[in-house]
C-alpha cells in the first residue's frame, strides 16, 4: 500500500514534482502540466521586468540627483567668486561696494607701455609716408602735396580709421622722425562710424601730441574745421 497521493490529500497540485514539456492537451496522463509550467514561467519572466525596470528607475533617479548636485555647486562656486569681487571692491571711506576707479569721472590707471590711440605730432612728420606703407590694416590715409617753395610734403590730412586700427604699432616703428608714437588714450566713444575717423591735421597740436588729452569732444569738433591747423615742418 502506498502513501495517499497529493490529489487525494489536498486536491490538484499546479506544479507537479515531475513537468514534461512534451505533455500535449488532450492526453489521459497530466493535460494542463505543460501549460501550468509555461504559466509559471511567464510569471517569473514578468517579475524580471518589473524588477530590472525598478533597477532601471532607481538609476534614472540617482542620475538625476546628481544633475541637481552638481548645479548647486556649480552656481554656489560662481556666486563665491562674485561675492570675493564684491567684497574686495568695498571702499571704507566712501562706505560703499564700488569700482576702484570710477570710470569716466575719475581716470583710469593704465600701464606704461600702453598701446592706446595715437599720438601725432605734426611738426616733425614729413610726410614719407611710411606708416600708411606699413600697415598691415590700411587704417592710415595721408593727403599731401609737394610744397611749391622749400623741401617737404604739404600735409593736408593725416587721418587714422580706428575702427579698421587693431592697435599693433608697427606704424610707430616704421617712421623715421617718431612723429607717430602710442598713447595712452583709451576712450574715444562716439555715436557713429565717422567718429572713428580721426584727422591728426585737423587737431591742435597740444591735443594730437599729448599723451592723454586726445578726446572725442576735440574728434568732434575737428569734423567742423575744413583747412589743417598745422601741415608740417616750414608751417
């Protein structure tokens, strides 16, 4: 006599100790086995998905976070580098967070060997045109006549477009008189492209060959004068 079987103890198992595959509906041994182990299977095959896509969620999440962090950081270190600035910018006496220099009421410190807008004298400058010659830019344009009386060019014009002028210099060390040297101007704003136009013949020479009083009032009011204040050695 043998142990009661699973079916006369508890009723139908699903899972059978013994699956076959090869067990087709319809046969008089185990019909719904098969089917039975393939269910199984679809349920842990589902299972799998909902936990690698868990896994998949779980890593979109933390990417995301560290997006966040990284940010925060990231703006956190620019506003500390604004903040220094700010700091070092405080003025006990004035008791305010400003500019060391307060640019154009006060003037700006530049270096010594500062390639600004130029400085030109016109009593030394004959006229060779070497400068023109020498720009790699074509920025300088000159106006002259030979004189009908004595050696030397008629200077009628001696302008410079700064808004072609890349500030290079070899202009300066092309002219054999160093009429032509760099200043130390830095500012001259204007409301159009003519204010760009600088005619040094046009100028005082006071203004032209000072190191830093070339401005855009005396630009300006250069464009109303029609004859060259001073045209060269001889004038």
């Amino acid at each position: 006599m043998g142990s009661p079987s699973k079916e006369a103890a508890g009723g139908a198992s699903h899972f059978p100790a013994k699956v076959s595959l090869d067990t087709m509906p319809g046969s008089h041994s185990q019909p719904y086995c098969a089917w039975d182990h393939l269910a199984y299977n679809s349920v842990k095959f589902l299972n799998g998905r909902h936990r690698n896509h868990r896994i998949e969620r779980g890593i979109a999440v933390a990417s995301w976070l560290r997006n966040i962090v990284r940010v925060v950081v990231t703006v956190a270190g620019a506003l500390g580098v604004t903040l220094r600035s700010w700091v070092r910018t405080y003025g006990p006496r004035r008791r305010t967070f400003t500019e060391q220099f307060e640019y154009p009421e006060l003037p700006l410190v530049v270096a010594d060997r500062y390639r600004g807008f130029h400085r030109y004298d016109a009593s030394l400058c004959g006229g060779c045109g070497a400068c023109a010659r020498d720009c790699p830019v074509d920025c300088i344009y000159i106006d002259r006549h030979r004189r009908e009386s004595g050696k030397g060019f008629l200077i009628t014009s001696f302008t410079i477009d700064y808004a072609k002028c890349m500030f290079c210099a070899l202009c300066t060390e092309a002219c054999p008189t160093k009429c032509l040297v760099m200043g130390a101007t830095h500012d001259l704003s204007c409301y159009s492209r003519d204010g760009c136009l600088v005619d040094f013949a046009r100028i005082p020479p006071e203004v032209a060959w000072g190191r830093a009083t070339l401005n855009p009032a005396a630009v300006a009011e250069s464009k109303l004068i029609t004859k060259p204040i001073y045209s060269g050695p001889g004038d």
